[in-house]
C-alpha cells in the first residue's frame, strides 16, 4: 500500500517536471527583444554569421542533395561555376570568360579563364571541368537532369564543348548549378566532401551536416578577397528562435522569414529589412491523368473557385504578389496572361455542367509544413462550392516520390526556376515526354521545342508566351503567387545584396560598426 | 483521523477543516466542469477545422468577427475562433484519455492479477516482461509508434496504451500478491472453488481502490502526452481538433498573439493539475480506507 502512496506521489512529481520543462521550454522560445549586446555566436570583426531558411545536408554539389537549397549555397561558396547568375539573375562569367552557341544552338564553346588555382594551390583547367561534368552525369543527380544526352568534350586546356542532343538554348542557364571540383575526386568520395577543394571565395574551416558549415577565405581566389574573415552558416530551424537570434545579434543575417514576423522586425531601429521577387512561384499542378480533372473546363472552374486575391492580401502581404504567368516576372519567357478571377458561383455552376463527380475526395499533396496555412486557406475555399480536397502534408523525399508517379490529384510546390530561364521550367516540365503532371498537348510540344531551340531572346519571350497562354488556358496548374524572399540583416553589415533565388553570397559583406 | 486528539479543540479546529474540505472539492469541480464542456460544448459551439476565415485572422480576445460574432478567445493563424478549438479538443483529449487509459487498465489488470495469483514461472516471466518494459521511456515508444504509421485517433491510443498498460499491472501484481494470502481466499481454495472464480470474486476487487487511484493519474499523463505528440506533429491528423496543435499552430505568434497558445495551455495545464490533485486524493482515501 505505501507503494502506492509513494507510486502517486512520483507520477505527481513527474507531472510537475514535465510541466515545468514544458515552461521552460516555451520561455525558450519565446523572444526577448531590445537586447542588442552583439555577443553570442559571433566573436571579433569580420566575423559574418548568417542562419538561412533550410539545413544544408551535403557538400557535394552532383550528389542527390546538389539541387537542395542549402547545398547550393554552400556550393556557390566554395567552388566555381562555368556561368553564375548575378543576384537579379542575369548572367555573367565565373570560370568562362566567354561562351557562344553553334548555328542551329546544339553545341555551346566555353573558354575558360587562364591561371584559375584550386585553393590547395593545383591548377584547375578543362579537364577539371570535363571530369566534374562526367561526375554529375553519373552520379545522375537532381542536376543531372537538366544535362539528359549531352556531353562534353575538351577541344584545348582552356575550352570545352558542350553539345545536346536536341537544340537548347537554356545551357548557359542550366548551368548556375555546375559546379568544377579538381578531376580526381571519386564518384563516392565522401572524404574529399568533409574538406573539399574549391576554387570558390571562401574553402571549408568546418562542417557538421544539417547544423553549421563555417567558411574562411580561399587564399587562392582569383577575384578580389572577400571582406569577412569568417562566415558562419548556421540552421535554425525553429523560427522563433531564429528571429532571437537575429535580435539579439547571434546571428548577423536572416532571410526566408514569413509575412507575420516582418511587421515585428521592420520595427527595430537596428535591421534592415528587404524583400526582393524571386523566380519561385506557388504552383499547384492538376494531375490531368486523374479521369475528374480531365476536362480543362473542370480544372479552370477549381482554379476560379479559389479566393486567391484575398488569401495572398491575408497570408502573404509583403512576399506574395498575385502571378500572371507560369514563370515569374525575373524569369526569362515571363509574359503576362489576363488573370483569373474568383467567382465561385460561376466555379460551381461550370463543375455541375461538366458532371464532376462532388463525392470524391482530391488528393492535395505538399511538403512543407510553412505552406500549411496557404494550403487550408485552399480547401476552404473549395469546400465553399463542394469540391471536397484533403491536404496532405508528406515528409520531401515521400513528396518527391509520390510527385514523380503522379499519386496526387493537386500537387502544391514552390516552384523556383534558379537558371532565369524558362527552359528549365515550361520547357523541362510540360512536355509529353516528361508527363510530370499528366498533361500532354503536341501543339506545346512544338512551341516548347521551338523555344529551346534559338538563341536569340525576343524570339523565345515571344515562344513562351504562347506556351504560358496554352497552359494558362488549359488551366495545367493553378498559378497563384509570385514570391519574394524576406531578408533582415543587422545595420553593422555593409554590402550585403539580398539575392532573388536566396542564395546570397557573402563575399562582399563587411562588418562596417566594427 | 484525528479522532481523540481533536475533541479539546474541536471549537477552533472546525473552520478550517471544513474550509479543507471545500477545497479539496475543487479537483471534482474541475474535472467535472471539463467533462461537460467535452461531452456538451461541442453541441453548443460549432466548428470545423476545414473552414477558414482569412478578415478574421489574428484577432485578440474579446474582438467582433466579420460574421457579426464574438471571438472570446481571439482567433488564430487562419481566422478560426480559438474559444471553438478548446472546447472541442477538450472532447478530444477526454475521448483519448479515457480510451487509452480503459485498454491500458484492462490488459494490465488481467496480466497483473494473473501474474500476481498464479505465482510461479508465470509470474516470473510476466513480471521481467513488465521490468523491461518499465526500463524503456513510454514517450520515446509512443513517439516512435506514432511517427511509423499514418496520423489518426486509435494510432494515437495504441501507441499510448503501449506501454500505459504497465503500471497497471505492477500495481495489480502487487495487490493480487498479498490477498491471495489472506485467510478468505485460502478458505476459497480450501471450499474447491475453481481459481478463476477466486480471481474474480476474492482478488480483483480489492485491487478496485488502487487502480482507480492510478488510472486518474493515467488519465493526466495520457492527456500530456497526446498534447505532446500533436505539437510535434505526430499525433493526430489535421482534421481532428486537439490542444497540442493548436498550441503548436500558435508558436510561431507567440509574442504578438499570444492567445493562441496561452489559453489552451492553460486549459491544458488546469485539467492535468486539477486531475493529479483527484488522483492523490483517491490515493490517500484509500489508504485510509484500507487501514480503518
């Protein structure tokens, strides 16, 4: 019997520990502002600490995690690139100083600059290139992707050819994400990846996957020496105690934060708050193989059944600007499309005529618990008229899965298009061939091939267009925002350029206070 | 309980026991307005956590919705009345608890008092079986039964019964251990009446008291844990209400909206004080109970 007593008494006293961790962890979380000591995480001058919006899993820039935003920014950091885009997305020389296409834009000339060094002092030349394209390919990637076919040859130490077996003006673009790593590290070397040799600004001082990544100069740079001495990339996924830390100074530079916590930050006297229009966009594909979303007329009517103006002007005040096209407006091939509006009874009205069937469930997939109240907002929209959806959150590399074998009926992704160009969107995306969502029309097939297959830019804006006004008619997804990224970053940084993909380099920041 | 040491001071001594004795009704106050509030304010107050009302988002205590009514606790991320969110997660959290703590109970009673009665090489396996299990942390078990399949309400029950049903029968155990001792049940045994109706009739409802006692104090914890594997997002599914993710739906305000997470935490945290307060009084009546 006492051992009841005493059993009762040690749950109670367990119950009491749970809650007051409980409090403490909930005091943790909560912000303390107006604390501006600049201690914490960052130690003397040029010294830049940045916490970015997702964990960077993996050095290796062909490797399954290479199209992951946190791998391309470490990436862009620590190795070069054949062609870089510039924080507005235009594209200048890295590597290659110059690059032109052949007649009929199947083969594209790279010359590469002379006298670039590895930062362990060993000469990077064409066949670093060639072996580090050959890598990619093989390793077969999410980048590979954009390369399906082609190859490169090495015509002398300083030029390389790349040539596709269709025509393909979108190379230079596609390739912001190679990256040239010295020609003798393995398809497997998980060792060259823990200290890796770049021929970036800055190599590699320290690295713990998923946590922090700590970058210093790259004695070897060719270009002007960056500004910190040291840069620390940290993750922080829970975003109240990221937005401490940018409070209290722990971290330098924010970015990626949501609409509900600017209004808070543009008030302290100490940050600069910016947000710049990126090339992602909300796109929310209809699977057209579906049999109740095959009819455009039915996929047109759920997209006019959406009060997207107001869920944008709600959710999304500063960062969200209603799209008017399936790329956004800093994307090569943008043209604006007449919008569509939102009159439910009109939806309703279209469904009933089409026969579509208002007992059946659609399955709306996406991946990240930040798009959870856009993604409510949706199916309360759609419950207004009937249509009857369930959101369903999926862990990425589920989401991934399912998105590639089309078990979905609407599928949500912030889709951004980090090459500027719309190639490797719409061109990439909405083929037959690559039925990523079941939609297959031969007259697009034509304009996208058609777009792909000159250089010159008029020309293939004006391809575009007339691919976007197909699938804007046909209604293949719903294209409902345009997004812009949030940065905040302390006053005492000077230089620092918020980049449209998110991405920012940090090369050009210094501490200017200090 | 006092009985002869009281008399001389009876005069001074009774405002205060009786002040005592309101008090300790408290708990039974509590409990039982929270069991209302779950069995009848999901009659009285509608809400479906499909339908969002974005005009209304974010609005304090106390403001006036667009559709003409009043948000008494303020509204959350999405314009969804956070007064409508407690009141059905109560019903939630009261539906769990009592299911999780009713197969917890049940499984463990029968084990314990079989392991207790039986004696031998069943106990001896059934009660190593219990110290292992004890060894291991229930929420890192329930965590993981709950994270390996799809979110919903019975997972949820069956991954906190998992290991809930073990207290029970050590406790049952113990109990069933010293009354099959007790003269009555030898006599039982003596008379030929068969050991399952011993079990039934001379054993088990002794152990009444206790398990009462404890499956109160279940109760609370079941309640925190279910709150707890919601807010990570394991828990139950979207559709269903439940205070862990309306608290963990408010985390990211909590400095300028701090009523989403603050009022049902405080609910929360009422009904798990008010309940483990229950429970050691449950406790200390009967062990008085057993010593008169």
């Amino acid at each position: 019997m006492t051992k009841t007593r005493e059993y009762g008494r040690s749950r109670l006293l367990r119950l009491a520990a749970t809650a007051t961790a409980t409090a403490a962890l909930l005091a943790a979380c909560s912000t303390t502002s107006g604390d501006d000591d600049n201690g914490g995480g960052t130690g003397g001058s040029g010294d830049v600490t940045a916490a970015g919006t997702y964990p960077i899993e993996s050095l290796d820039p062909h490797g399954a995690q290479g199209a992951s935003t946190g791998t391309q920014l470490a990436g862009q950091e620590i190795f070069s690139r054949l062609v870089k885009p510039d924080p507005d997305g235009t594209l200048k020389g890295d590597l290659a100083t110059s690059w032109k296409p052949n007649g009929d834009v199947t083969a594209w000339t790279f010359t590469l600059r002379d006298g670039v060094r590895f930062s362990d002092g060993s000469p990077l030349d064409a066949d670093d290139v060639l072996a580090s394209f050959q890598r990619m390919i093989s390793l077969n990637g999410p980048n590979a992707g954009n390369f399906t076919g082609s190859t490169m040859k090495r015509t002398s130490a300083t030029e390389v050819v790349l040539s596709s077996p269709a025509p393909d003006a979108s190379v230079p673009g596609k390739l912001g994400t190679f990256y040239v790593v010295p020609s003798d590290v393995g398809k497997d070397d998980t060792a060259f990846f823990n200290d890796p040799v770049g021929s970036g600004p800055f190599t590699v001082d320290g690295f713990t996957p998923g946590e922090s990544l700590v970058l210093v100069p790259n004695k070897e740079y060719r270009g002007e020496k960056p500004a910190p001495s040291r840069v620390t990339v940290r993750n922080i996924p829970e975003l109240s105690a990221r937005m401490t830390a940018l409070r209290t100074g722990e971290v330098d530079i924010v970015w990626g934060i949501p609409d509900d916590q600017l209004a808070s930050l543009e008030r302290e006297k100490d940050l600069t708050v910016r947000t710049v229009p990126s090339s992602a966009e909300f796109t929310m594909w209809f699977n057209s193989s579906t049999p109740a979303l095959k009819d455009a007329k039915v996929r047109r009517a759920i997209w006019q059944a959406v009060d997207f103006k107001t869920i944008i002007s709600e959710l999304y005040p500063e960062t969200g600007k209603p799209a008017d096209a399936p790329v956004t407006g800093v994307v090569l091939g943008h043209v604006p499309q007449p919008p569509v509006a939102h009159d439910a009874a009109a939806a309703k009205a279209a469904l009933t005529d089409a026969g579509f069937d208002y007992s059946k469930k659609l399955r709306l997939q996406f991946a990240n618990a930040e798009f959870r109240p856009f993604i409510q907002a949706v199916v309360s929209d759609l419950r207004k008229i009937g249509v009857l959806a369930e959101p369903l959150e999926k862990e990425q590399a589920t989401f991934t899965e399912d998105l590639i074998a089309l078990k979905w009926d609407i599928n949500f992704q912030q889709l951004a298009t980090p090459s500027y160009d719309a190639a490797s969107n719409l061109g990439r995306l909405y083929t037959c061939e690559a039925n990523r969502n079941g939609y297959c029309n031969k007259e697009l097939d034509g304009l996208l091939a058609a777009a792909g297959a000159t250089a010159d830019k008029e020309e293939r804006t004006g391809l575009y267009g007339r691919a976007s006004a197909i699938i804007w008619r046909d209604a293949v997804g719903m294209y409902p925002m345009s997004v812009s990224i949030a940065y905040a970053w302390n006053n005492d940084l000077k230089g620092f350029v918020p980049d449209a993909s998110g991405l920012p380099d940090f090369a050009g920041v210094r501490k200017g206070g200090s | 309980m006092a009985g002869i040491a009281a008399v001389p001071e009876k005069v001074t001594t009774a405002p205060p026991r009786k002040r005592r004795r309101l008090l300790s009704r408290i708990p039974y106050l509590v409990v039982g307005f929270y069991l209302l509030v779950a069995l009848l304010g999901p009659l009285l107050i509608d809400y479906d956590p499909v339908h969002t009302s974005l005009e209304d988002r974010l609005l304090p205590p106390g403001s006036e919705t667009s559709t003409g009514g009043t948000a008494w606790f303020g509204t959350d991320g999405l314009g969804r009345d956070v007064l409508a969110q407690i009141v059905h997660g109560a019903r939630t959290s009261v539906l769990i608890g009592v299911s999780t703590v009713a197969i917890s109970c049940l499984v463990g009673v029968v084990l314990g008092a079989v392991a207790g009665y039986v004696r031998g090489g069943v106990d001896a396996v059934l009660a190593r079986i219990f110290d292992i299990l004890l060894a291991f942390p229930a929420i890192l078990l329930a965590i993981v039964i709950a994270g390996a399949f799809e979110r919903s309400v019975l997972l949820v029950v069956v991954a906190l019964s998992a290991t809930g049903w073990i207290t029970f029968a050590r406790v049952t155990r113990g109990v069933a251990l010293s009354i099959r001792e007790r003269p009555w049940v030898d006599a039982a045994r003596v008379l030929g009446v068969p050991g399952r109706a011993i079990l039934a009739r001379h054993v088990l409802p002794f152990t009444a008291g206790p398990i009462v006692a404890l499956a109160t104090l279940e109760f609370a914890l079941v309640v925190l844990a279910e709150a707890g594997l919601s807010f990570l997002g394991i828990g139950l599914p979207p559709s269903t209400v439940s205070w862990g993710q309306t608290i963990a739906n408010g985390k990211e305000y909590l400095e300028p909206q701090w009523w989403i997470s603050t009022l049902p935490g405080i609910a929360l945290s009422l009904l798990i004080i008010n309940v483990g307060i229950l429970g050691d009084q449950l406790t200390a009546r009967y062990r008085r109970g057993r010593t008169d």
